[in-house]
C-alpha cells in the first residue's frame, strides 16, 4: 500500500498483512507452461496488503519446464521431473527455507490448488509406477506448514469460500 492509498482511505499502511502469495495467482508467468493463473478474487482480497510473491519451482527449474509430479516411496514423498526422473525435492524445499529466512514475519500464505509444489490436499499423489493413488499437499506447502506453523495457509479455492 502506498502513502497516498493511506491517506486517501484512512487505512494504515501498518494494519497491513505481509501475505505470500503463488506467484502465478498474481498473474505472473512461471507455470510450467509459461502461462500464468491470474487470479482477480485473489488479487482483489490482498490490494490493501503487502504481498511476496512466491514460486519454488520457477527458480529450480525455469519456465517454460518439464512437468514434475508428487512421488511416494516408502513413507516419504519426492518431486520428480515426469520427463526426466531427476529428483528436485531439495532444491524446491530450498526455495522453501528461502522464503523463511527472508520473511520470517508473515502473516498469511495463499497457494495454487493442485500444483506438486503448492498444492493443499488438492495434489496428485503418484506411486513409483506412476498409478495415481491419491491426493495431497504439495512438497513447498508440506514444508511451509511445519516453517510457519501459527498462520492460515490456505489455497485460492478455499480463499473464496472462506471470503478472507
Ligand atoms: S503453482 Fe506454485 S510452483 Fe507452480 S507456478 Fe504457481 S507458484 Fe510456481
């Protein structure tokens, strides 16, 4: 929020949120394939706060990228390219823990339903034959809610419902 928008409104800048937000909801291009999921609701419910876009995969891999999906072996879960096979758990969860030390303060997190990074329980969960066996939270949002663990982490889907 800027001064102006302040003054003009009586809004504090200080009342501000600080709110991490998917960076392909606020309409940049770091899909996969190259496109955005641009989000007016999402984008309309934050424009009085501080917003940190946020994209684990873009920074790994580029954009456009091979897709990459949720594996489960064993007990744990790895994000694997769906092409290639390379494992990029680490590297995302890196981007994760630069998100922590950056902006230990934030107020809120709002995710892309469905991504294998983002996702919140809304996640294709594979098996080492590649059979669909379920669905979960994304490798970023599994870490996120053990790094921020007193704030609404919530994805834009349920944004709406909720009407935060
Ligand atoms: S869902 Fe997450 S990882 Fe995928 S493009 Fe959007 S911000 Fe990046």
């Amino acid at each position: 929020m800027n001064l102006t928008y302040a003054l003009a409104t009586g809004v504090s800048a200080f009342n501000a949120r600080k709110v991490a937000i998917s960076a392909c909801l606020l309409g940049e291009f770091c899909r996969y394939d190259g496109a955005s999921k641009s989000d007016a609701a999402v984008i309309a419910a934050f424009e009085n706060d501080e917003i940190i876009p946020f994209c684990p995969e873009a920074p790994v891999l580029g954009t456009p990228r091979q897709r990459i999906s949720v594996v489960k072996k064993g007990d744990q879960r790895f994000v694997m390219g769906e092409q290639s096979g390379e494992d990029f758990t680490q590297a995302i969860l890196a981007q994760v823990e630069l998100l922590v030390q950056n902006h230990p303060d934030l107020d809120m997190i709002v995710l892309k339903s469905k991504s294998p990074s983002c996702g919140l329980g809304t996640t294709p969960i594979f098996n080492e034959k590649k059979e669909a066996i379920g669905f979960g939270d994304g490798i970023a949002a599994q870490k996120l809610k053990v790094s921020y663990p007193d704030i609404v982490i919530t994805d834009e889907i349920n944004l709406k419902e909720s009407k935060c």
